[in-house]
C-alpha cells in the first residue's frame, strides 16, 4: 500500500510539473500526415455511409440526429443534404434499400416540417432553409418522378421568390426581416431556378436565374480571384469565405453553362474553384475544417457537389484534389465507428460526434469516383 501512495506522488508531481511548464516540450500529440494515402473504394464508400446512418438515422422520425448522443434532431436545411447524400448512394449502388430510405426521409421531413406548408414560419423562419429543399425537392422528383416533390418544390420556390426578391435592387433577401442578401440564398435560388427549369421547360426560371446569377456576380463575386462574399447588406460586402457559397458559386455558373454554352459561366466557376483549393485550402490541398460545433459541418459536402458538376463537365483536373480530401477523412476515421470528422487531416474524435460534421467527407465518397490505388 505503501508504495502506491509513494508511485502515485510521483505521477502527481511530474502531473504538476508539466502543466506549470508554459511551453510544451514534447512533440504535438498530432502531425498531419497525407503522403501516400490509400485511396478510398467503393466497398469503403458504402461502409461509410451504412456507418452514418447506424450513428445519426432516427428510425422513427425519419430523419437525423444532431449528434451521435442522439438527443435531438438536426436542423431542417440540413436534412435536406442529408437527403440529398440518400439519393447520391441509391444512384452509386442502386441498391433499392436506399431507394426506400429516400422515400422515408421525404417523409419524415413531411412529417416534421408540417407537410411542406411554407407559411408555417415557426418551421419554415428563414428563406434559405426552404430554398436548400426546393433545389433537393427537384432532384428528388427527377429520381422518383413522384409529382408530390416537384409541386412542394415549385410551391418553395414561389414562396422564397415571392418573399425575398428584392425588384427594385436586385438579389434575394436570406431572412424574413430583409436583413442583407447572403450567397446561401442567391446562389441556391440560381441552382434551384435551373433544376425547375431542366424539369418544367417554364422560361421564367431561366430568366430569374440569369437574374440573379448577374446580381450575384456585381455584388457578391471577386472577380478578379473567384472569393465569394458571404453577404452584402446595404452597399457593404461581408467577406468570410465558405466552401458551400465557392460551390454554389460554381453549381450556378455549371448550371448557366450548360444551358447556355456561355463560357463566361465556366470561367466563373473555375476561378471559384481555384480560389477554393489554392487559398482557403492547405498547403497539401485539403479543405479547411469549418464547423466547430455548428452547422457549417455540413458546408464541404455541399461544395464538394458543386464541384462535382464542373468535374463531370471535362474540368477533371479537380478529381483528384476532391478525391484525396475524402481518402485523408476515411484514413483518419473513427475506425470503431466508421465515422469521419469536419477536419480531415486529424483522426475523428471518439466521443460526440455531429451529423453535421460528419457527413461532408461520405457525401464526397457517393459523388467522387474512387481513385486508382
């Protein structure tokens, strides 16, 4: 007994020491390491995304979770990236098990989110979180061409539109108070607007989304370094750079491309892409690590779709940059839990986890092709 007391002074002491120190004298507990990283697969792909639903699907309100403690839900644009990722995994697999969970993640959002009714704005509070679920809507009626989910859509768009357009100005307003126009709302209104459009042939929407892409570009693009302000309210940009505002930026422009064949459109989109990985990621290329404990978990899932478009339109030279970003995220994953964290070049945490945070590296992994080992 005596000597455990003496064994545990010990340990105290050199405890105490080594937090009186004021700097560290040992290595970083973590050094990024992205040499040689096995590329991710197909089978890991599935894995992943089977391993986020058993960690964050609430099988009853057929939606997410929040966190891996599952105490509460995620929030509403969220689950409509969420759904989005279901479809991207039907689509890669074409597994019909996954078909089911789109079907039951619509309706667990119709359940939630009171049927769709846009003027519920205890629900429905900020037009951005409606328009994240037109643009998810629209592609949920092209995979099932159920028509509920393009006339809940199109109701969405009318609703924002009507709501946050701003006629004399320009731009779309992002709250209900008509605080500033943000990207998170311009830029989807453009992605939104041309998904309506592939689907309906209704020439209003092309026209609104030229609209606004050309208030978007004025007001809320560097033209000369492809940055995207977040917002501008009044005559005043607010410049915090987001991966969702460079891909909506870029899913915009492709978007216009496109339909246009317009090059101006493609240009746009590469030099927000460029800034993108040249600047606001690391020096080895990986994307930066927004979300502490909020939302903006989910932001690089959102570019890494964006992204995607212009990859599928001959600008590959980006595939392996997105690709390597979700091998660095799959190396680094809980490997208990098969679940993968917002900063990807540091290994998941192993205790509380978000959604949110967790998702953006397993969407990449249904959109981006494996790389060649």
């Amino acid at each position: 007994m005596k000597n455990i007391k003496v064994i545990y002074l010990v340990l105290m002491s050199t405890v105490l020491m080594s937090c009186n120190n004021e700097e560290p004298t040992g290595p970083p507990l973590w050094e990024p390491d992205i040499s040689n990283v096995t590329p991710y697969t197909s089978a890991d792909a599935t894995v992943a995304y089977e391993a986020f639903n058993k960690q964050f699907y609430n099988t009853d309100a057929k939606l997410y979770y929040s966190t891996t403690e599952k105490k509460g839900l995620g929030s509403i644009w969220t689950q409509a990236i969420f759904w989005d990722i279901a479809m991207d995994t039907y689509k890669r697999t074409n597994d019909p098990k996954y078909l089911t969970l789109v079907n039951d993640i619509y309706q667990g959002a119709y359940n939630q989110y009171d049927g769709f009714n846009y003027n519920n704005t205890v629900k429905w509070f900020i037009y951005d979180d409606i328009m994240w679920w037109v643009i998810s809507l629209s592609r949920g009626y092209e995979l099932t061409k159920n028509e509920e989910y393009l006339q809940n859509s199109i109701a969405g768009f009318e609703r924002v539109w009507n709501g946050s357009y701003d006629p004399v100005d320009g731009g779309m307003f992002w709250d209900f108070q008509h605080s500033g126009k943000n990207a998170c709302i311009n830029y989807p209104t453009v992605i939104a607007a041309m998904e309506l459009y592939k689907i309906t042939g209704d020439e209003a929407y092309l026209e609104k989304a030229k609209n606004i892409y050309e208030w978007s570009k004025n007001n809320l693009f560097q033209k000369s370094t492809g940055r995207v302000a977040d917002n501008k309210v009044g005559n005043n940009q607010g410049f915090s750079d987001y991966t969702y505002n460079q891909g909506t930026c870029i899913g915009a422009a492709v978007a216009l491309y496109k339909e246009t064949g317009d090059a101006e459109y493609l240009n746009d989109a590469k030099l927000a892409a460029d800034y993108t990985k040249n600047v606001m990621s690391s020096e080895e290329g990986i994307l930066p690590a927004e979300g502490d404990w909020n939302e903006q978990g989910v932001l690089k899932a959102i570019f890494a779709r964006y992204l995607m478009d212009l990859v599928n339109e001959g600008q590959d030279q980006y595939l392996p940059w997105i690709q390597k970003n979700a091998s660095v995220a799959w190396r680094n994953r809980d490997k208990n839990r098969n679940i993968m964290f917002r900063d990807y070049d540091i290994p998941c945490p192993v205790l509380t986890v978000q959604s949110f945070e967790a998702c953006s590296a397993v969407g990449i992994m249904q959109i981006a092709p494996p790389a060649a080992k």
